[in-house]
C-alpha cells in the first residue's frame, strides 16, 4: 500500500486520519485510545509516527520499516503509550532524533 506523501489531519473522539493532500482522500485512520484530541504529530521515516493529545500523552505508532501493510482501511492503534507525560496540559510538540548507535 504506497501512497505519495501525506498530511495528518487532527480528529475528534481519539482519533486522527493521514490525508492525501492530492486528492483529499484519506489514507489511513489511527485511534489514540484516549478522550484527548490529537495535537501534535512527528513522522520519523522508516520508523512510525508519534502523536501527543490534549491530555499529556504520547502514542507512538510503529510503521514496520515504513510499511504500514496492505490494508488501508484498517483503524491503526499505537505501538507503545506514554501516559500523563506532560501531565494535564497539550502536548504542542514533538521531536524525534534517530539513535546514533550501531
């Protein structure tokens, strides 16, 4: 399932959709598990996408060596959470640095 380069779009009731800015159409939809609205994104190439919500938490989304496999339909749900990281407050911002070791 390749698709060209895509926006995320925040999405109420825990969940955001990736959208074609081609044509629109959305992609693919991922569930935060949360009553949170997501806020901000960081797409790490090859690696996934990680998302904070307007409660303090961080959800990683892992992209399995940046295929997110063939069914495009599917609801996608986070890899890992990191819960209450920044408290109560909107998570503004995120930024991922690729580890250095061999």
């Amino acid at each position: 399932c390749s698709h060209p380069p895509s926006l995320i779009s925040s999405h109420t009731l825990g969940r955001f959709l990736q959208i074609n800015p081609s044509t629109g159409a959305t992609l693919r939809a991922f569930e935060i598990m949360t009553v949170g609205v997501a806020s901000a994104f960081c797409f790490a190439p090859g690696v996934g996408i990680f998302t904070g919500d307007s409660r303090g938490n961080v959800f990683f989304f892992e992209s399995k060596g940046g295929e997110w496999g063939e069914k495009c339909d599917d609801i996608f749900r986070p890899s890992s959470i990191a819960r209450n990281l920044h408290k109560i407050a909107h998570v503004t911002a995120i930024h991922y640095t690729p580890s250095k070791r061999t």
